[in-house]
C-alpha cells in the first residue's frame, strides 16, 4: 500500500522559509516522478512542482518559481519542498503526490496523496 | 481564474444521476491531452477517481465514468449516495507556456 506522509509545515513570517518533507512508502521511490500540490483556505487545487524519478529534473508553477526548490532523496524515500519568500498568499496544505502517466508528462496524473501539512504566512 | 471551467455546484437526489462539466482550450483538453478527475472531502486528502479521460483505478466504482469531447470533458456519477457528495476537479496538462499542469476550480457536488 502506498503512503506517503508529509511533514514540516507551520506558521512563519512573510519573507520567511519552511522546508517540507514527504515520507513515501509501499512503492518503489526512485521510479517515478513525485509532486507537491497546495490548496489555499477556501480555494481550489493547484499543482506546484514536480521533480523527475531518476534523472531530478524540476519543474514549477510561476506562482513559485524562483522561491520554492524541490527535491528527492532516493535513498531515504524522501521528497523535500523548500520554501523560501513566504507569501501571505503561499498560505495552504501542501500535499506530497506521487505523479504517473503512460505517454509522455502531458498524460500524467496524481495517482496517490498525502494528507497533507498545513502552512501558515502570517506576521 | 483557472484555465479549466468546472460549474461551483452540482445537486442531485438519491439514485439519480448528475454530470460535471470541465471546459479547456485548444493549449489543453482541445490538444488532445488527457483528462484526469479528483474527489475531495472536506479535511481529507485528494482521491483520484478517473484518468486517461475515462479509466477508473481499482476500488473506484463503476457508478463513475468520465468521457471527453473537443475542449470539454465530463464525469457521470450515477445512482447517487449520500457519500458522494464533495468537492471534485478535472486536471489536465496545458501547453500554453512553460510545463504546467492545470486544475480546475472544483465543483461542489450536494446530494438532495
């Protein structure tokens, strides 16, 4: 069974850092692609980044881009979100999501999720 | 404003069945890329329910079915239960710019 359990959120400051992590298991880690998706307060989802399985290529919203790093460590079955420049607006749960597809990254989907760690931007 | 349309709210009583429209573009849907559908309940984590645009995981039952038309997509619920009420989104890949994956804004579904 898969799991994945996400931890490392809070409350910080505007212009502060948090870094999350996702425990992943019940699958083999370095196979597939693995994303981070947030969902504000009374909002709907939005895809935030994602990073390949072996060779770590990233990619990111432009809401983030430049702020946020994502990253893996295959040999501890470990996602990791840094999160830098804390936005009022970057207040969301953030869910770890192992992504898969069939033909090529325009097919991929979300095929399993965290619960979720829940941050908070505010002074 | 997102890139996918999906109706705030659906309603439906008991056993009927309802549909949940998700409208794109010609950067997405209308390109040909799948459409892929999420469950959400309130405090609970995403659940997928259809991908590839009409392809159910295993545990999903077959009372949900998705199909997809031009730059539209739908999701059918039929014989409708009381635990099916929640929020759902359709998710696609866009092209327009940099690699994006897209969501839609969820449509609320509240069983009469």
């Amino acid at each position: 069974e898969v799991q994945l359990l996400e931890s490392g959120g809070g409350l910080v400051q505007p212009g502060g850092s948090l870094r999350l992590s996702c425990a992943a298991s019940g699958f083999t880690f370095s196979n597939y692609a693995m994303s981070w998706v947030r969902q504000a307060p009374g909002k709907g989802l939005e895809w935030v980044s994602t990073i390949s399985g072996y060779t770590g290529n990233t990619y990111y919203a432009d809401s983030v881009r430049g702020r946020f790093t994502i990253s893996r460590d295959n040999s501890k079955n470990t996602l990791f979100l840094q999160l830098n420049g804390l936005r009022a607006e970057d207040t969301a749960v953030y869910y770890c999501a192992k992504f898969r597809g069939s033909n090529g990254y325009q097919s991929y989907y979300f095929d399993s999720w965290g619960q979720g760690t829940l941050v908070t931007v505010s002074s | 404003q997102s890139v996918l349309t999906q109706p705030p709210s659906v309603s439906g009583a008991p056993g009927q069945r309802v549909t949940i429209a998700c409208t794109g573009s010609s950067s997405n849907i209308g390109a040909g890329h799948d459409v892929h559908w999420y469950q959400k309940l309130p405090g609970t984590a995403p659940k997928l329910l259809i991908y590839g645009s009409s392809n159910r995981p295993s545990g999903v039952p077959d009372r949900f079915s998705g199909s997809k038309s031009g730059t539209s997509a739908s999701l059918a619920i039929t014989g409708l239960q009381a635990e099916d009420e929640a929020d759902y989104y359709c998710q696609a890949y866009d092209s327009r710019v940099s690699v994006n994956w897209v969501f839609g804004g969820g449509t609320k579904l509240t069983v009469l």
